[in-house]
C-alpha cells in the first residue's frame, strides 16, 4: 500500500484522539473515517434466529448509525417528543436515556429528526439533531453543554431532514451547515461549549445543489489539522483552527443543474479526496493541498456512472468500493479512476441507505429491508453471504470486538460468530 503524507496525517490524528489500535467506533465511518474496521474476524452468516448475541428495542425510528468507545454504546433517537441520546453496554443492557430538546420529526419516510450519528473521543459524546440541538455529554449521560444552532444563527433551510453528523478536531467540535441560504460551518470548544469560529460557507450553488447532508472529515497534513467539506458544487479545505478556507475545488456542477444537492460524503484516499456528486452520477477525485482555487490543477480525474447518491465509498490498500444505491458494487483503482471489477447483487424494489464497511478482508452492504450482503474483498465480485433480520435498516453497521452492531428502524441487533441464545 502507498502510504501518503495525507494517510500518515489521518494516522496521526487517530492516534492523537487515543483510537488508534484500539477497539472503538467513535464516528459513523469507524476507527479512521474511511469505512475500514479495526483487526479482527466478524460473522458473515446470521439471520434472526442464529447467531444473535443479543436485541434491543429502541425509542422511537432509528436512523443514525451507533458509536462505540470501550464497553459503550451510543445512539440518538426520539421519545414523547424529545430527542434522545441513549447509551447501552456491548451487552444490550441500557445504562442511561438523556432527553435533549423538543424532538422534531423528519419529513422522507426513511429519515427522522436523529439522522446525525454521535460522535466520541473517550471523554465527552457529541450529538446533534434536526431541531438544531447540539449537545455534550459525559460517559454516564449528564449534559455539559447544549447550544441550539438555529436559534443561534438562523433557521435550517434545508429541504429534506438533516443529515451532516458532528465531528471532532483535537480541541473542538464542528458543524457543517450548508443549506439553500446563509451556509455556515461553526466550532465550539469541546469541554465548555465556547464559540470558537463560525465561517460563512456561500458558493453560490443554485437552488437544491446549495444543500448538503454529507459529513466533513477531519485530518491533519504535517502539522496543520485540516477539514474537508463537500457540498455547494465545491470541495472546500479549512484550517481546522481558524475555519479559514485554504483551498477549493469547483466545477462538480458545470451545467448548473438545481437540484444536485449532497447525500453521499467524501471519502479520503491517500493524498486524494474522493468526492462523489451529481446524485450519483460522478465520481471526481481530487489532489490534496495548495492554496486558493485549485480546481484546474488538483482534479486527477472524474469518472462518470459509478457513484452513489446516499451510499459514502470504502477506501483501503489503494481501491474505493463504490455502492450504488441499487446494489451495483464497483472497485476501483484510485489512483487512476480505473475500474478493477464490477457486480451487483440480487434486484429488489428496495434500496441501500447505509454505507458499505470493509471488515475482515470482506465487504458488507445493507439493504433498506435489512438483509446484509456479504462480498470477499478480492480481485472479483464474489459473494460470499446474504443474511436478513427482515427490518427496515438506514443505519450503517459497526464492527467492534469481533461483534457487528445493525440498527434497524426499531432495534439494535448484536451478531456474533457464536449461538449465545
């Protein structure tokens, strides 16, 4: 594998925030950002009867993914109108329920008004939802802080139900809201909630194609912790400190068209960022650093039909496994763009909402009706498994300790290799 400046810099900043080697999933894309578990064997066969270690209900529709860090798990979720942060133990057992503002409901049959995923750092747990409320919590559920970002800075004009999750820089925590009008990133110190920058973000995009529900990512290049952001027809690089823009790149929209708004979020590969857009329909990966627009100089190559619209890529060992929001699955080779395999799995009316995880040497992706399909990560499509609990699933899976975590719309499933019950 080609080891890059920006791959070191990911490194770094893992092991800065104390995951690196260990067994955590302390943002929705797991331990690196990038769809890659941690080390270790994970089931490939289970159903609703076998090889589950363990079901929970959970308060009102599920959608955000969970996170783990230790023996801990967290969700965001509803319940008698407010939004809820929950927390239970890697044996299903709940340890506390914290209500956070008035719950407001989603408007798309698949979504609610917890779409955002927490994210943890080992000492305080971010959670954000569409009412605007952004909290922090510490590991037995008190509130530290909570601010509410649409009181603060103005209404969410989003068309559809918030999407972007927080996520965390060394020293602070971070929301991208980019939206029809006045777009905005703002950060807050982690500990005590003090306002530390908000940046006006206003590409001038039209109509739908100004909104995004994609998530950021956070790196450090050298010593520079750095953000990346996708949406508005730009990828835009920020000094994480400051929220000062250092570079973007434009043109995913040339023709203007109104409705391209972001679903699917960036993916880093190496010394690229991968930016799929248009619905789905491109893929455009871009060389990181410089300075002001780079668009002419930092675009390596765009490929055209093999995105998705919802589904964020898997990176590992220099390929991008791509998920359509079909079933279609393509490899591809990043750093020329070239396709190294293609497949897809069985038709169904039904579609993928979750992201694919790579997890020990195979590739797993999760239907809307919940039935998990499993692909031996390799130099062809193959698959190995398809496995269904038969509930309506939009989370994406967490590998943790040799166990997989699905959220369905209503429970939280844990599987594992061996029959407990």
């Amino acid at each position: 594998m080609r080891v890059s400046v920006a791959l070191c810099g990911l490194v770094l900043s893992c092991f800065s925030c104390g995951i690196l080697g260990a067994e955590n999933w302390p943002t929705w894309r797991g331990p690196a950002g990038t769809g890659v578990a941690g080390a270790g064997v994970f089931p490939t066969r289970w159903s609703r009867d076998e090889h589950v270690a363990w079901k929970q209900p959970i308060p009102g529709k599920g959608t955000s993914t969970p996170t783990v860090w230790d023996e801990r798990v967290f969700l965001t979720g509803q319940e008698q109108g407010h939004n809820l942060a929950i927390c239970l133990d890697l044996n299903g057992r709940t340890l506390w329920r914290t209500a956070i503002g008035e719950h407001r409901a989603g408007k798309h049959r698949k979504a609610s008004g917890s779409n955002p995923s927490s994210v943890v750092d080992g000492e305080y747990v971010f959670v954000y939802f569409k009412s605007g409320d952004l909290a922090c919590l510490d590991f037995d559920g008190k509130i530290l802080w909570q601010k509410n970002l649409q009181r603060m800075f103005g209404a969410d004009t989003l068309w559809w139900d918030l999407g972007t999750s927080p996520v965390l820089t060394r020293e602070l925590v971070v929301i991208a809201c980019i939206q029809s009008e006045d777009s905005y990133v703002v950060a807050f110190q982690k500990g005590s909630g003090t306002l530390a920058w908000k940046r006006a973000r206003n590409l001038g995009a039209p109509l739908e194609a100004a909104q995004s529900y994609a998530t950021p990512i956070v790196t450090t290049l050298g010593d520079r912790e750095q953000l990346f952001i996708l949406g508005a027809d730009h990828v835009t690089a920020h000094n994480a400190v400051d929220g000062a823009e250092m570079w973007r790149v434009g043109g995913l929209n040339p023709q203007g068209e109104k409705y391209f708004r972001s679903i699917s979020s960036p993916v880093l590969a190496g010394d690229l960022l991968l930016a799929p857009y248009a619905r789905g329909t491109t893929m455009t990966a871009i060389r990181l650093g410089g300075q002001g627009d780079v668009t002419e100089s930092h675009v390596e190559w765009t490929r055209h039909g093999i995105a998705a619209d919802v589904p964020t890529p898997v990176f590992a060992d220099g390929r991008a496994y791509v998920l359509k929001d079909r079933g279609a699955v393509t490899c591809i080779e990043t750093r020329t763009g070239n396709t190294l395999w293609t497949g897809e799995v069985e038709k169904s009316r039904q579609g993928f909402s979750s992201s694919p995880i790579l997890a020990g040497r195979h590739l797993y992706i999760t239907r809307e009706d919940g039935k998990t399909f499993v692909l031996r990560q390799g130099d062809e499509f193959k698959l190995v498994a398809s496995n269904t609990l038969g509930e309506p699933t939009y989370a994406t899976p967490v590998f943790v300790n040799g166990r997989i975590l699905i959220r369905t719309q209503e429970h939280l499933y844990c599987i594992t290799r061996a029959q407990t019950r």
